[in-house]
C-alpha cells in the first residue's frame, strides 16, 4: 500500500475515532463538574488508588475529551493516545471488576486498542504534529 494512502487512512481513523470519543463520551464527563468527576476518579480504587478521586476523575474526562481531540488533530498524537489508554484501561478493568463480563467491557477494550494503535504509529503526515516538526515521542 502506498504511503500516502495510509496516512488518509490514518487521518479518517483519527477523526472518526475523536469525534466519537469527544461526543459520546467526553464531553458529558468534562462538563459534568465536581460530583461527576468524583464518581468517575473513584474507579482508579481498582488498581488501588483511592486518594484525589476528583483529580483522576477529572483527569479521565480530560483525556476522553481533549485527549481525543488532540488525536483527531493530530496534536501531540502520542500523548492524547497515551492520557486515553490508560483510561480505557481503567474502564476496562474496572468492568471485569465489577463482574460485567468482557461483552460489557469490550467497549473501553477496543477504545484502549485504537489509542495503543495512534500512541505506536503517530498521526500521520496529514497531522498539526507533521507540520509544527514537534518530537517523534510526541507526535
């Protein structure tokens, strides 16, 4: 396949998968203030952190939101990528947790794929992160 056919394929990816996030998920969680984010940071007791649970409430709104949307850019690809892995990893383990079977967490486990995938392959030529020249551990 030739190059640049992979980097549209990489920049279709990207915007469909940012909207989606920053849409459907995101922007509920980023909106939703003190109590929102302190529901969603008490998942983090999962692997055992119970302190902060707005910080990491917070924090996992902030990927989901911003995180996505500087992958649909294509602006610091590597970073968003890394901030939204982790909190699908969260919400993943967090599901087998709870004893919803891996059909009720195969969402967050497909999500967390596909930011592994943009955290190991960049964004592309067709990305802000290309034409700023910003370091490959970023972009």
């Amino acid at each position: 396949m030739k190059k640049n056919k992979i980097d549209i394929a990489l920049l279709l990816l990207r915007f469909a998968f940012a909207f989606s996030i920053a849409y459907a998920h995101g922007w509920g969680k980023i909106t939703g203030g003190a109590d929102k984010w302190m529901k969603l940071g008490s998942n983090m007791a999962v692997i055992g952190i119970t302190f902060a649970p707005v910080f990491w409430g917070f924090m996992a709104a902030f990927a989901e939101f911003f995180g996505s949307i500087m992958i649909g850019l294509g602006f610091f690809t590597r970073l968003g990528s890394f901030l939204l892995a982790f909190t699908m990893f969260i919400a993943f383990f967090m599901h087998l947790h709870d004893g919803d079977g891996f059909g009720e967490a195969s969402h967050s486990f497909d999500l967390m794929c596909v930011s592994i995938f943009f955290l190991i392959t960049g964004a592309g030529k067709f990305s802000l992160d290309n034409k700023i020249k910003i370091s490959k551990w970023l972009q």
